[in-house]
C-alpha cells in the first residue's frame, strides 16, 4: 500500500509540474494496471475474511460466540453491520474501473481489462447476494459522471449485468498474451485459469437463478457445461481462486492480527463439530482445534458450541472456555489464503446440475470428486472408506449434496449463507435466544449511510423489494 500511494503522490507532482513546463520524464504520470490490480485483489481478500468471521459464519451455524458480543447469531443485524461490506466491496470498484480505462487506451493491456470485468462481477454477486436490490448501472460513476446518488438495479437486472460482464471478459481474454506488466496475486497472470474462474462464476451465478425464469438458467446451465472446449472450468485445487498473502506486513492474512485472547471467544458451531465428528470427517482438524484442557492430551475432545444460547450458558457450556473448540490454528498463520472460489464448489454444483437434468454427466463421480476436493483443499486425509459409508455414500438425494457443499465452503465469504438461503439446507435450527422468531436472516440491512446520502433512491429500492428487514426475500430465493 505504502508504494502504490508513493506512486499516486508522484503522478500528482508530475501533473502538477505541467503549468511550468517542467515535466520530468522519468517520473510516470500515470500508474499503470499493474501497480492497481494487487491492491484490489488484496482489499477484497480482506473484506471477505474479515466479514466471514464477523458476520456470516455466525448467520449460518458455522461459528458461535461464547461472550457478551452474540448480537449476529441472535440475529440483532443493524445497520452498521453493513458499512464494512457495503464500503469494502464498493470502494474497489473505482480501481477497477481505473483499470478498464487504462486497457481501453492501450491495447496490450486487453487481459488487464478482462481481469477487472471478471472481479466487478465477482464483487456485485456479492453485494446483491447480501442485500438485494443495489446500485449497479451508475455505480462508481461518481467521478467519470458525476453520479453521486446512484440508482439501485432491481436483482433480475444486476443478474443479468453479471452474466453480461463474465461474457465480455471471456471474449476478451488472450490467452497467448499474459500480462506485461504483472500484478496479479490469484493467478499470477495464467489467463487460462481467469477464463476458468469466470465460467466457473457464470456457473455459480446460473445456479443461484436456477429457481426463476428471468435468466433462462437451465438452458444455459446446459450450453456452460456441455461445451468444455469454449467453457472451460476450474477442476483442480491449483485452479483454485485465492489470495495468498506473503506473510509479511501488511501483507498478512487478517485474524492473523486477531488477539489470541479474542479468538476463544469464536467458538466453532456444534452442528459443524458434530456432524464432522459422526462422519470421522478430518476437515474437522483443519476447522477447529481441540479443546485447551485436552490439547495436549493422548485423548484430544472436539466440542463445539450451540448457536446463541443464554451469554451465561454460552460461557460455562461443557464446563467453559477450556472446554470449547476454537477455530483451527490455521486461521491465525499470516499465510493462509483467503478463498474466493473452489473447484469442489465447482464439482458439487455440477452434480447438482445433472442431478435436476440441466446437464448431462456422471453425478456421482462428480460428487465424490467434490468431496475429494475439499479434503485436499484443507490438507486433510480422507480415509479409504469415507465415500462407502452410510450417509456419505452417493444416493443422487439432494440435501445429501447440499450438506457436502456446505462443508466445504466453510470460510469462502458468503457463500454458505447465500447456498443455504438457495437450497435451505442443510436444516438449520436457529438457538433459544435469536431475536429473529426463528428465522435465519434472509438479507442485512443497507447501511446506515445510503438512508442519508442517497435517500431517495434507497427509499425506491426498500418500496420495490418489499422492505429493508431480516426476512424481505431476495429475488432468487425459493
């Protein structure tokens, strides 16, 4: 950050040089996509861990809190809980638009430009995933147009912008060209894999519309995955998107920085604890850590904690703090990666897509390749018979393969909460204290920020979806 900010000083001086004639030519008046490109790639990364642990792990039962902070897992979801999602996500996109016009002006920059349509549309999904309703057309116009206060696209239409922007990168990309100036911390400038993460995104994004009409989605679905050739998708977890930081500061994985003291107080969820456990699943090591009093123990314990019980009961659960499972030592390493998406994602939603007759395939090999996936993916190992055992074991019954997916997308940002709000599975229980009537959160609230600075278009978006609460349903939702 300290040298991409050194560089924008030093082409604001060269600028400023100009009225004098006094242009040095050694001093770059513009910074190149190079220079932008890692920057977004890691504020993104950032939000996205930072709000999987904050916020949605707890909305859907991955994680629970064992002290007095438990307002997201009861459900109490305010404003303010947005301002980091909504400003995380949005604030890139001015960057990315920067990107684009730095390609357009430059045709060797084509993969650049390519690389920045494939991450709006990564962000949007997001953000509409998580709120509805969002500015889309206008939005980071603010200094290209002057558009300040932008409109909000009702969700169909932001669906349909996505669809639109993968389809332009995919056409865009150069596969023989790279990219000559760099940048690029997901794929280190491999352009086939781009052009597999964003037919893997396309899919993702089908998917999700699959219950509607609007998109036509089982007909595209269909031409994604039956042409391999022009729609090539992630099968590997080389191909994996993820952001993998240097270890160095700042360049660090984010609850790296988290106090170990606080890190008791994100206890892993009973529902993933014993679900792992029934199935001798060894994700289950990777997710959570033994219990501080069995630790060092030739017998560790796994216990996890239920969802928003009484603060009192939380603490004193199973005997209390020593005696509750934290979250893997992994998510304190400054190098573990941040996910954006995963080929076992990949896999599962391609069964998926045979499975309710989008596509043609073998669904069982494609789910079992999922599961294999995942293990990989968190450096755990599957046992020989895990796939033969009883409630593991290929039935082509889809909960079977919700809850799969669901596992392995533990910590890739949203992603669980928007599949489970997808599929409603798997069949969670809201805990005794959710303020919510026992309904697990549909969408979060705008921030706090749009009711005052863009209030009339706030207000429109709230009319047409029907409320800005909990429960308003987004338009994929079955």
């Amino acid at each position: 950050m300290r040298n991409y900010l050194y560089i924008l000083l030093l082409a604001v001086l060269a600028i400023g040089c100009k009225k004098y004639d006094n242009i040095n030519p050694n001093v770059p008046v513009e910074v190149h996509p190079g220079v932008v490109l890692p920057q977004v790639q890691y504020n993104i990364s950032n939000t996205l861990v930072d709000q999987a642990f904050e916020l949605s792990n707890e909305l859907v039962q991955y994680t629970c809190s064992n002290n007095s902070f438990t307002e997201v897992q009861r459900f109490k979801i305010l404003p303010g809980n947005s301002n980091p999602v909504w400003n995380g996500l949005y604030n890139r996109l001015r960057d990315l638009n920067d990107i684009i016009r730095m390609a357009d002006q430059s045709p060797g920059f084509i993969n650049y430009k390519a690389i920045a349509l494939i991450i709006k549309a990564h962000i949007y999904q997001i953000l509409t995933d998580v709120y509805g309703n969002i500015p889309f057309t206008e939005a980071g116009k603010a200094l290209s147009d002057d558009i300040v206060a932008p409109v909000y696209d009702p969700q169909v239409d932001v669906y349909k912008g996505l669809v639109a922007l993968l389809q332009e990168a995919n056409s865009l990309i150069d596969l023989q060209a790279g990219l000559p100036l760099g940048g690029d911390r997901i794929y280190n400038g491999n352009m086939l894999r781009w052009k597999k993460f964003a037919n893997s995104l396309h899919l993702r994004i089908l998917m999700r519309s699959s219950n509607t009409n609007d998109l036509q989605a089982a007909a595209e679905i269909g031409k994604l995955l039956n042409d391999p050739a022009a729609y090539p998708l992630m099968e590997t977890n080389e191909e994996n998107a993820l952001f993998r930081y240097s270890g160095a500061l700042p360049d660090v994985y984010p609850l790296s920085q988290t106090r170990d003291f606080d890190f008791k107080y994100k206890v892993v969820s009973a529902f993933i604890v014993d679900t792992l456990k029934k199935y001798n699943d060894s994700r289950l090591m990777q997710y959570t850590r033994p219990t501080n009093a069995t630790a060092n123990t030739t017998n560790p314990q796994y216990v996890g904690l239920p969802n928003s019980l009484p603060i009192t009961d939380a603490a004193n659960y199973n005997g209390g703090f020593d005696h509750q499972s934290y979250l893997g030592t992994r998510f304190q390493s400054v190098t573990e990666p941040a996910v954006w998406m995963s080929s076992s994602e990949v896999y599962f939603l391609r069964a998926e897509a045979v499975l309710r007759g989008f596509a043609t395939g073998d669904a069982k090999n494609l789910y079992e390749k999922g599961i294999q996936a995942s293990f990989t993916q968190w450096g755990a190992v599957i046992a020989p018979d895990f796939l033969q055992q009883e409630g593991i074991a290929f039935t082509g019954n889809l909960p079977q393969l919700y809850l799969q997916k669901f596992i392995s997308l533990f910590f890739t940002g949203f992603e669980g909460w928007s599949d489970y709000r997808r599929t409603g599975y798997p069949q969670l229980v809201p805990g005794p204290t959710n303020v919510n009537d026992g309904k697990i959160p549909a969408r979060i609230p705008y921030p706090l920020q749009e009711q005052t600075l863009n209030a009339k278009n706030y207000a429109q978006a709230v009319a047409q979806m029907g409320g800005d609460d909990l429960n308003t349903r987004l338009w994929w939702q079955p």
